[in-house]
C-alpha cells in the first residue's frame, strides 16, 4: 500500500512537471515538423535531416537540458545489402554502395562497396582495376582489392559546412557538436535491413505483448542509418597500484576508415513513440535517477542509451498490466533490475542489433 501511495504522489509529481500526454505529443509534433521543414530547406544540398534524441522522442524536463541529435541523410548516395537493383534506382548507379560485412567487420559495423552498371546492365562492384585516379582519394584497398567507401569524407564534410562557426563547433566522435546541445552526422541511407538484425523483431508470431506485430512490420521498412563509427584509436593509461602502463591496442587507421556503423535510429524511434505514458515516465526517473547517483561515480560512460536499452527489454519482458500509475515505483525497479543484471554479466545487449555488447570500450573493469 505505500509503495501504491509513493507511485500516485510520484506520478502526480511527473505531471507537474511537464510529463504528460500533451506535453510529449507536443514536443513530438515540434520536433517532426521543425524535421519536415529543414529537409525542404536541404534539398538544394541533396540532404533529408532527421533529429533524434530526448527533445524528439518527448523524454525530457526543463531541467534536463537535453541535447539534440540532428542527422543528415546524403539524398544521392544511396546504400544495399542485396545485389536487387530496383528500376527507380538506376539512375543512383553511379552513387550507390553494396553493404559488405565479414568476419573481420567490427561489431555493428560494415564497409561499402562503390558499383558501377556494366555493358550488360548488372551492376559490378569496383576493385581496384576498376578506380579511376580521380576518385582514388574516396576509396581505400582491402587485402582482396575490393574499393571500399572511406568515412573521412563525412567528417570532412562536416567541418567545412561550419567553417564559419568553427569556434562553435566541436568533433565528438563521428559528430560534430554545435554550440554544446546540438550533435550532427553525417550518414548514408541503407534501405534494407542487415543480417545481424535482433531476430525477435522480425518474428511477427513470437508471444509477447510488445512490440506489437505492427509496429514490427513497420519497423523492417525503416532501413538503417550508415556513419562513421567515431573514435576507437589505441588508449593508454597508467596504474600506480601495479606501477605499469597499459595500453590497448585498437585498430589500424586504414581499416577503421573503411568501416561504417549501422545505426536504426528510425527504428528506436518508432519503438519510443509506442511506449505509453507510464512506461516513458519510468524512462525519464531511470534517467534521473542516471544523472544525480550514477553520473558522479562513472560519468558518462553509462549513458542515457544504456538506460533506454534497459527500459525496452523491460517492457518486452514484464507483462502489459503492470505499467499502471499507482505502480510506477515498482516499473522503476524493474528496469533497475534489468541494469543490475546486464552490469552484472558484463553485457548490455543491443535492442536492434544482436552479438552487440553497449558496454564495449565504455564500462571495464580491471
């Protein structure tokens, strides 16, 4: 009975403060028109925008100062993963990519393979008999000799569209942060979805309550998202307990400018706008909880994401009846509990992407 009292006041709370159904939606609409207008206004330099993050999804106070995520989208690039070349495309030919992931690939990630339309009208990816020496400065060269995209021209990109704001503008991994609130990346639009995709959302008869079959159906029509992976140079630092350094070792530059991370921002957007109000009440207390008791001890490295990862395979796992007001409390430590449990095994599964760990080059313990 009191934990029933403490949700009511809790959730009482939450509505004072701007956490309600019409406060959410309005921040929703906001944001998707302020999307809407800004990709009319990007045509002239073939870029649809896309903004992601708290202020978008609804997840947020005043006193949060949360950030925004704003993704441009190349509209004359396009990317695959099957050889299929629609009709509508070929006039793309010459700026299309086929989405190439091995063993080597790093988690998440994948390289991209520039084609060209041969004498027969097939498509055939280029090797590096194929490169011309005018766009050899785009391409890097595998051990096979396949041409792979290189992810440096993004973030040249980026840095030369806000020259003028340069003393503003700051490289925070594959973005570049504007006036401390604003992170923009530069990606590749993949309109298929790739193998190491969660087979749990594909699955339109596996039991559960959520995600609902629709919302799967269309999440697979979203695609995904291809940027550069962000910083996973070498590390090294010292311990004074052992009095030894250590160094860890990443990956050569080469391979990593030829590797693209595959992002379903989409697609966890449109799980969040299917979170009803409770639910996205306890992901805003789990990021509060984040800010004032976890923050101080390891910063950012367990992020808003870890929590939102948390809160989602909460709600597929816990039935649909307990996310009710007078049990937000309780809906709180569900998701607490699903943290413990992936700090615990040392592993944060991906929501979308399976054999995907977020704790990676984030949380260790040595």
């Amino acid at each position: 009975m009191e934990k029933k009292m403490t949700s009511l006041k809790l959730d009482e709370v939450m509505e004072d403060i701007g956490v309600t159904k019409e406060i959410i939606y309005f921040r929703r609409h906001v944001h998707l028109l302020q999307e809407t207008v800004s990709s009319m206004l990007g045509r002239p330099l073939e870029v649809n925008v896309r903004i992601f993050g708290s202020q978008s999804e609804g997840s947020t106070t005043l006193g949060m100062q949360s950030d925004k995520d704003i993704l441009f989208t190349s509209t004359k690039y396009i990317a695959r993963i099957d050889w299929h070349l629609p009709y509508r495309y070929a006039s793309l030919v010459n700026n299309m990519f086929l989405v190439i992931k091995t063993a080597m690939s790093l988690p998440q990630c994948c390289s991209l393979q520039p084609v060209m339309l041969g004498d027969d009208g097939k498509i055939i990816p280029l090797t590096v008999e194929h490169i011309k020496a005018e766009i050899d400065d785009f391409c890097v060269f595998d051990h096979q000799g396949r041409a792979l995209f290189t992810n440096r021209l993004f973030l040249k990109d980026l840095l030369s569209n806000f020259a003028s704001d340069y003393e503003a503008a700051k490289q925070h991994g594959p973005a570049i942060t504007l006036y401390g609130d604003q992170d923009i990346v530069f990606s590749i639009n993949c309109s298929s979805i790739s193998d190491d995709y969660r087979a749990s959302l594909t699955a339109l008869n596996q039991p559960g309550h959520w995600p609902k079959p629709e919302t799967k159906i269309k999440a697979n029509k979203l695609g995904l998202y291809l940027m550069a992976p962000g910083n996973l140079s070498s590390t090294f630092r010292y311990d004074p307990v052992r009095s030894a350094g250590i160094m860890h070792v990443h990956y050569a530059s080469d391979y990593l400018n030829s590797q693209f991370r595959m992002s379903t921002n989409m697609i966890e957007r449109l799980l969040m706008f299917d979170l009803n109000i409770v639910q996205m009440k306890t992901y805003i207390l789990t990021k509060m909880i984040r800010i004032e008791f976890l923050k101080p001890i390891v910063g950012d490295r367990l992020s808003t994401f870890h929590m939102k990862t948390a809160l989602l395979f909460t709600v597929e796992t816990f039935p649909e009846d307990i996310w009710t007001k007078d049990n937000l409390v309780q809906c709180v430590l569900f998701c607490l509990i699903t943290l413990r449990r992936f700090l615990k095994r040392r592993v944060c599964p991906h929501y979308t992407f399976s054999s995907v760990n977020l704790f990676y080059d984030k949380l260790q313990v040595y």
